[in-house]
C-alpha cells in the first residue's frame, strides 16, 4: 500500500481528496500547514506527496524546496493558478508535476500513479532496495543513508543486501550460511552475529534495544523495514 502525505488547507477539498484516494487503495495522512511536513517525513515511510502551493506556515514551494533536501520521493504540486509563473517556480523548486484546482479526481489519480510507477521503473532499472533514509545500489554495489554514502566491505553488503531483500520475515542462520557462504551453519560459527552487530554500529542501531536489525532467540535475524525514517540527523560511521 502505497502511502501518501497530503498537505492542503482547503479542509473540504482535503476531505474528498483523502477519501477517494484511501478508496483507491492508498494510504493517506493529511496535514492543513507547510511546517508540519519534515516531521512527518521524519517519522513515517511517505511515497509521495500531494503540496498546495498556497499554506500556512511554510508556502509550498518552501516546503518543496525544504523536500528536496532530504529526499527524492515524488512531488505533485496542488495550484489554483493557471498560468506559468507557479508552474515554472514549482518545476524548480523541485516538484515532479503539478495539478490545477478544481481537482478532477481521475485526473489526479493518473498523476499519481505515473509518478509512483516511474519510481518504480527507476528501482528496478538500478535495482535498488529503498527504505526510508536507506537505498542500496545493488547494481552500483553501493548504498547510501541519510542521504550520505556507507562504504561496507563486500561480505557486509551481501549482508545487509540478503537482509534487506527479506524485510519483515526472520531469516533463520542456516538460510543465511547457505545463500552466502554457500554450505550450512555448523552451530558454531558465529560471524554474522558479528556481522550483524558491526551493521547496528554502522546504522546507529542501539545494540539495547535494536530498531532496525533485530535477533530472534532460537529463530535468526530481522530487518524491519519501517525503522529507516530516522528523527535526527545522524551519521553513519563511513567505514567498514
């Protein structure tokens, strides 16, 4: 289910927009004012956003503008300005398309799911893994968070990668051994433990309590795929 911040003042139209896309199967979180957006996208995975132009607090090209920053998740401006200086300005600033008011609502469904499909067609082009602030580059071999590029030594990478593509399900030790080390786990060898713990190092996972790489008694290890929006602006240690 994809998941969608809505960010418009225009209560009705807000109310509307919300209920025939949740109809459409999306999930919707709207918010009435421009300086609530970063907290949102700092504590929820969003995979678009739908941005009046016109808002209390910050305008939206502010926000955009403020988007871009941080993420690269598409970006559908809402205008009730028909001429070139709010599109061009809004181009700009960074959004990805735009929709002039009144909103049909077949309309803006297809804009939506362009974006959303492009996106998708991107991923799978550079066979990425994404995952709010995480990206891995399979085909690049490389992987970024927070915006910031980790390096990881080879075997980490595999790692993390056979994790990350099994996200929400444990993955029992004996599955691990056979998929990258290529033999089954002997009951003793413990090195993707330690693996795994360099991974929390690495990520600022507290090895306490563990948020985004959890290990399940008697089971095996967990990637949990809606840790990755982080509140603060940490920084991965670069070197692995």
């Amino acid at each position: 289910m994809h998941h969608i911040l809505l960010v418009e003042d225009d209560m009705s139209l807000a109310s509307w927009v919300s209920e025939y896309l949740t109809e459409q199967g999306f999930k919707v979180t709207h918010k009435a004012r421009g300086d609530e957006v970063l907290g949102v996208l700092l504590n929820s995975p969003i995979d678009l956003v739908l941005l009046d132009v016109m808002l209390p607090g910050l305008n939206g090209i502010e926000v955009c503008r403020a988007i871009r920053q941080h993420q690269e998740l598409p970006i559908i401006m809402l205008t009730a300005r028909a001429d070139e200086f709010d599109e061009v300005i809004g181009l700009e600033a960074g959004a990805d398309d735009y929709v002039i008011k009144p909103v049909r609502p077949r309309a803006l469904l297809a804009r939506i799911n362009r974006q959303l499909t492009t996106v998708q067609r991107n991923n799978s082009v550079e066979n990425k893994i994404t995952f709010g602030d995480l990206v891995i580059n399979q085909e690049a071999k490389r992987v970024t968070y927070q915006g910031k590029e980790v390096e990881l030594s080879t075997s980490l990478f595999s790692f993390l990668t056979f994790l990350a593509e099994r996200a929400g399900t444990v993955v029992d030790r004996d599955s691990v051994f056979k998929a990258l080390k290529k033999r089954e786990y002997d009951g003793q060898d413990r090195r993707f433990d330690v693996m795994l713990s360099t991974l929390r190092k690495v990520f600022h996972d507290d090895p306490q309590k563990p948020q985004k790489f959890k290990t399940v008694w008697g089971k095996g290890y967990l990637f949990v795929s809606d840790a990755w929006q982080e509140n603060s602006p940490q920084q991965p240690d670069n070197e692995v």
